[in-house]
C-alpha cells in the first residue's frame, strides 16, 4: 500500500511542477514511466512526460510489476543484445537515482553510461541485478557539459530488467581536489645509537580533481623517497595528470646520525592547490647502545623462606634483571619475571620471588637498556653474583576446628572449641569464627585475640551467662559472642584474615538431615586429624549424641588413640621397697598416671598433658610385705576422665625375705627444711656407681645430683633449690641394688 500512495505522490507532483511552470526539463526531473512507452517492445523514440527517450527492446510493465502496483516500470528486455533505456538531453547532471529489479529468474549486470551526443557512449559504472525487490540506485554523475545523456543497458542478460521512478539532479559544482594518504600513521622506527638510518616503511598517496600537483614534505627527523632504499630527499613532487595521481608508494625511514631518544608524532605533509592537506604521522626511536659497566655492592639486603631480597648500586641502566636461573638473557628478547627471577626499572633493590626454603642460590644481575626488541643486556665481562640461602619454611598452622557442640539438655552450653595442634604459639590477630545460619551464605563473625599455644584448646561460647549455667558458676569460656548458638544445622568456619583456614559444615546448606548435622550432639575431630581441611569431611570426625555432662569443653577429646606411647615400664624390688619406672616417648591430654597393684589402685602419678618429648617417671612402692610377689599394671587417665589400662606391659616381681646390708651409708639430708640448699651426706666403702635424684611427690623427675661412678670415701650431695616450688620432695639414692627414699622440704 505505501509502494501505491508513493508511486501517487511522484506522479502527482511531476504533473503539479509542470502546471505551476517549474522550470524541470533537463536538469531536473523525475520520469515514473507511467504514459508514453509503447504497448510492445519498441525500439526507436518515445516520447514520455519528461522529454524523448531513446529506447531499445524496451516495454511497459503490467501495472503488477511497478514500483507501487500501479502504472507502469520500463522493461528491458532479456537475452538480447544492447536492450537499453537512454535519457532526453540534459543540461548538466547532478546525481542520477532509480529503482530496479528483474521481472524473472536470471539477474545479470546492468551499466549506467553518458554521452555528449547521444552517439558515443561510455560506462559511468556498472551494477548487479537479481530478486524482485525494488532497489534504490544512486549515483554523482556530477558532470557540468550543456548537452549530456544518460542510459540504462541490459545487455544480453538472463533476466529481464524493471526500472522505476527515474530522477536526476542538477549538477552539483566542480569537485574539491582531494588528497588520501593511507595509512594515516607509522610506527616503530627504529635502530641503536650509532647506526641508522631505520629500517623503512611505507604509505600510499591518491589524488583526484586536482589543479595542480602534490607535494610532499617530511619533518626534520625523517625522510622519504619514491624508491626502496634510494633516492631519499624532501620534499618529493608527484605530477598529475587529467587532475589524478594513481596511487604511489611513498618510502618513508628515520634518519641516520640522530641522538637517543624517542621521535614520536612527527609528519609528513601532503599539499596540493585547493586540496586539504594530509598527514602521515610517524614514531620512532633511537635506542641506547649496551651499558658499559656492570653494577657493583651487589648483595643480600633480607630474606624469607621463599623470597631473597638484594640491593646493588645502580649504573645508569635502564633496568635490570636479578636471577637465580642459569639462563643469559638474550638481546632483543624481553625478560619476564618468574620464579627465581625478578626484572626491575631503574632502580638498587629487588625482591626475588618463588624460591625453596632452606636452598642456597647464587644470585645475578644483567644491566640493560631499552625494552621490547630493542633490549640490550651487558652480559660480558664479569656479571656481579652472590650466593644466599633462604630461611628454613616456618612451621604449618595447624589451629583446627575441635569441636562444636548442641548439648540436648541445656542448649546454653553449645560452644565452639579450637585446638592448636602444632609444636609452637599461632598469634589469634586477625582471627575469626563465623557462623552461617541454615543455609545461609552471609555469615556472623567474632573475632578472636591473643594467642593459642601448642596443645592448647580455646572455647567460644555465646555468654558468659548461658556458659555458667550449663557449666559451673565459675567457669570460663575463652570467648563470648551470640554467635555462638548453632542448633545442629549451622556452618562454621575458622577464618584467618581473608583465608578460610577449616570448616565444619557446608556453606550455604541446611544441616538438617546431612552427615555432618550435629543437633544434640557433639561432633568432635579425630586424633588423626592435626591439620585444618576447608572441606568438610565425614572421616575426619566423630558425631554422638550428647549432654552437658558429655562435653568437654578446653579439652581436646581424643578417640581411640591411646594417650600415651609407654616406651617401658619395669619393677626392681630394693631393699624391702619395689621401685616402679617408666618411660613415655609422647603424651596426648594425659592428666594423670594410676599405678595398680595387683588390680588395686596403688597411687596415681600426675601427667605431662600434650607433649612430644620423652618424659620418665618413678614410684617406690614402700608398703610391701617379704616374700611376697606383686603385679603391677600402668594406666593413664585423660582430661575427660577416660582411662586405658596397659595390661600388655603388667609387671610381676617378688620381694626378698633377707635385706642385705648396705655397703654405704645415707646420711639424713641437712638442713631440713632448707632455703635454698641442703646437702646429703654419702659415705661408700668402695667406688661404686650412683644415682641421686630429686622427685615431686607424685613422681615427677625435678633434678639429678648425680649419675655416675663414685669413688670410695665421703661426699656431700649437692642440692639447690633456686629453680624449684616451696614444697615436699624425694630424695633418692641408688648404689648398686640398694636404694635409699627420704623427704625433704624446702620452705623459701
């Protein structure tokens, strides 16, 4: 419908211009081919509404085939030799526009030609043709002649051409001389001080409509040529001819001679009479020549683990690369930093990264100059090294998750516990504990402080109130924050700054129904497990229901594991008392030793708590009975009151009926009590091996006095108190089978 109401509006006002005297004629019309073509194919004049047309094998559409469904298109015939379409004379010619199509299959090429007396003709342009979709044709003709025509040719096409709506302007003025310099910029001139000139490059000049001919000026820096390699000068003449230059390489390089620097936004200028000019922008530089002299004070400033940091007195250089690597850099090969290798601006330090703890390395430093592929290393004469060795690597963190609990009794006592179970103190700054609801993912958080040695536990819990009431009045959480109240489907994380260092649970999952719920229960990790995992995983815990009486908050709850490694455990029957001795290679919570006697509890011993150290022990057992036989058995009893009997290494001994006499004599230690010193008096009829030793009341080495051979004679064992506790202790002498107990107090 619009095609319809256009091809009306352009028959109408042709007809209403021509009414109203507009002077349209040649130099400006519209021709819509609606009246004046012949019913057939028709070659010869016709005459049409806007003057007469040559034609040949031309026809008027149906009124189907037009543009807008009414009237009529020309039709140019098919398959035949020169069928054309040709203008009434104009005077002058502006831009020439229509509409085409092809009626059938086939399409082709049609060409749009001029003539000066309807005789002669050239081609203005050429177009291809195919669909039967109407399409837009425009063209600057733009020609000033006072006679000039225009036609359209299908010559020998396969398909049958449709034209419609045919306009043409007046002419628009001469054309502006016109310059193009392609590509409008150059770059990456270069070569080293001394040399030169830099390698050239190139870019085309066009000309149209000119007046005159084009002239081209370099800067001072460069210079240009119409020959590869010869010829270079400024400025340069191109001639044109019938007002064009064709295009024409122009050669364009730096200069020889220049001095280091860089040569950026420099140009070369193209003019030519009533043309704009153009400019070719060019960049470049010259590089320095290689560094002389290589750096000095090359040496150790600090170091990590991982990292060396070195120090030099610079030279002058651009830059320089600090390596470790066996590799010499290359020139015009850009060096990087990588693991053993760091490159530096002008500058005297840098730190060297990625390197192995404890590992000595031998340092050295390449001065260069210039970047990219015009870097150039001194790598001649004698490169400045050092060797270093890097820290040993610190010890791993290994603060972890211990326990969470949601006792089903008293919900007041959940808390959170943490256990550091590496060999040295973690400082808490920084820390956090954060819990994420459900399943939520935005987590509240409490911050932790101070620090948290080996072996210890800390507890968090929700407030001081709530701890007391499920634990004692006089009981103490290390932290407090509502955090703190997971009902059995909450997640928690052990934060260390921005890094999640362990987590019990799954961000972002409701608990209920999972494995790791713990909903009246504790879940406590296993004795395995001594470094943090920020996965959490099934194997690493154990998950029981629970009470308040169950849990065992600043304790680290252990499973299964014994608490002890006894390294050995023996029983000597001396002088009518049987001594017990024992030996542990590590201790995991052990509070405390119960020695049985013939499976009575006998004595306990106080433990070492947590350590990996071997510790002995000794208990005199002094209530036995003369020929009697005992059987002892060593327990151990932890901090949540389990105890493991080692029934393994039970041991049986039988006492004596006769004492034999001692062949020395203990004298009674003096003064007694004493501050800070007491001595014990020792007479031995014959050298003889000796071992004194100082014990707690339950059985803790304090201190030796002596432990080796004596001679006969008289001694005075030496006791000094200054580094021990006011209290009770035991003194014990052993010369060969004999042994001597006795107490002392020492009172400051």
């Amino acid at each position: 419908m619009m095609n319809k109401i256009a091809k009306l509006l352009t028959s109408s006002l042709l007809v209403i211009a021509l009414l109203s005297g507009v002077a349209m004629g040649a130099d400006h019309w519209t021709e819509n081919f609606d009246t004046g073509l012949a019913s057939s194919y028709t070659t010869g004049t016709q005459t049409l509404t806007s003057g007469d047309w040559t034609t040949a094998n031309v026809y008027p559409a149906q009124a189907k085939d037009s543009r807008g469904g009414t009237g009529h298109a020309a039709q140019l015939n098919d398959n035949k030799t020169s069928a054309f379409l040709a203008t009434p004379a104009m005077n002058t010619a502006g831009t020439v526009t229509f509409y085409y199509c092809e009626l059938n299959d086939g399409g082709g090429t049609f060409s749009l030609e001029k003539s000066y007396n309807n005789s002669d003709w050239s081609s203005v342009t050429t177009q291809a043709f195919s669909g039967n979709t109407y399409t837009l044709f425009s063209y600057d003709v733009n020609d000033n002649s006072s006679t000039i025509y225009l036609r359209v040719t299908n010559d020998n096409n396969d398909g049958h051409l449709l034209i419609d709506d045919f306009t043409v302007t007046d002419y628009a003025g001469a054309p502006s001389p016109t310059i193009v310099l392609s590509p409008a910029t150059l770059s990456d001139f270069s070569y080293v001080e001394g040399s030169g000139p830099s390698a050239e490059k190139t870019f085309t000049v066009t000309g149209s409509d000119l007046t005159a001919n084009i002239s081209l000026a370099a800067s001072t820096n460069y210079e240009i040529s119409k020959t590869s390699n010869s010829g270079y000068t400024s400025p340069l003449t191109l001639t044109q001819s019938g007002g064009s230059v064709a295009e024409t390489p122009i050669y364009v390089r730096l200069k020889s001679g220049l001095a280091d620097a860089n040569y950026n936004t420099e140009t070369i200028v193209a003019t030519s009479t009533g043309a704009t000019a153009q400019n070719v922008t060019c960049s470049g530089t010259v590089w320095e020549v290689e560094p002389t002299t290589h750096v000095s004070d090359f040496a150790e400033d600090s170091k990590t683990a991982s990292t060396v940091t070195l120090k030099w007195t610079t030279n002058g250089s651009d830059g320089y690369v600090v390596t470790a690597n066996a590799n010499v850099p290359a020139d015009g090969i850009e060096e990087t930093d990588a693991n053993g290798q760091k490159v530096v601006g002008n500058t005297g330090t840098a730190t060297v990264e990625g390197l192995s703890a404890s590992t000595a390395y031998t340092f050295k430093i390449y001065p260069f100059n210039n970047s990219g592929s015009a870097v150039n290393y001194k790598t001649d004469g004698t490169v400045s090294s050092v060797t270093v060795t890097t820290e040993a690597a610190p010890a791993a963190v290994q603060v972890i998750i211990s326990e969470v609990t949601d006792p089903a009794d008293v919900w007041e006592g959940r808390y959170v516990e943490i256990y550091n179970a590496g060999a040295t103190s973690v400082d808490l700054t920084n820390w956090q504990i954060r819990r994420y609801a459900n399943a939520n993912t935005t987590s509240a958080n409490i911050n932790l402080s101070g620090s948290i040695a080996a072996s210890e536990a800390l507890v968090i819990a929700y407030s001081e109130t709530n701890y007391r009431k499920a634990y004692g009045a006089t009981e103490n959480a290390d932290f407090y924050g509502d955090v703190i109240s997971g009902n059995g489907n909450d997640t928690y994380e052990l934060y260390n700054g921005a890094a999640v260092v362990d987590i019990y649970g799954e961000v972002g999952t409701d608990g209920t129904g999972e494995a790791w719920e713990y909903l009246d229960s504790r879940a406590y990790r296993k004795s395995t497990v001594t470094s943090p995992n920020t996965t959490w995983t099934a194997s690493e815990w154990v998950i029981e229901s629970a009470n308040v009486l169950d849990m065992t908050p600043g304790v680290h709850t252990v499973d299964g594991a014994t608490p002890i490694t006894l390294a050995a455990f023996t029983a000597t029957a001396k002088a009518g008392v049987v001594e017990l001795a024992w030996e542990t290679a590590s201790e995991t919570n052990n509070a405390q030793f119960v020695i049985y006697r013939n499976d009575d509890v006998l004595a306990t011993v106080e433990g070492a708590g947590t350590t990996s150290e071997t510790n002995n022990y000794v208990y005199v057992d002094e209530t036995v009975v003369p020929g009697a036989a005992y059987t002892y058995v060593l327990a151990d009893v932890d901090y949540a009151n389990n105890e493991t009997r080692y029934d393994d290494d039970a041991v049986t001994v039988t006492v004596g009926e006769d004492l034999a006499e001692a062949d020395f004599v203990i004298g009674a230690a003096y003064p007694n009590p004493f501050n800070p010193t007491a001595i014990v008096p020792l007479t031995l009829a014959r050298d003889a091996n000796v071992t004194a030793k100082i014990y707690s009341l339950t059985g803790r080495e304090i201190a030796t006095l002596v432990n080796g051979t004596m001679s006969a004679g008289y001694h005075d064992l030496q006791i000094n108190a200054s580094d021990m506790t006011t209290g009770l202790y035991i003194v014990r002498v052993v010369v060969g089978d004999v042994v001597d107990v006795q107490k002392i107090a020492y009172l400051k």
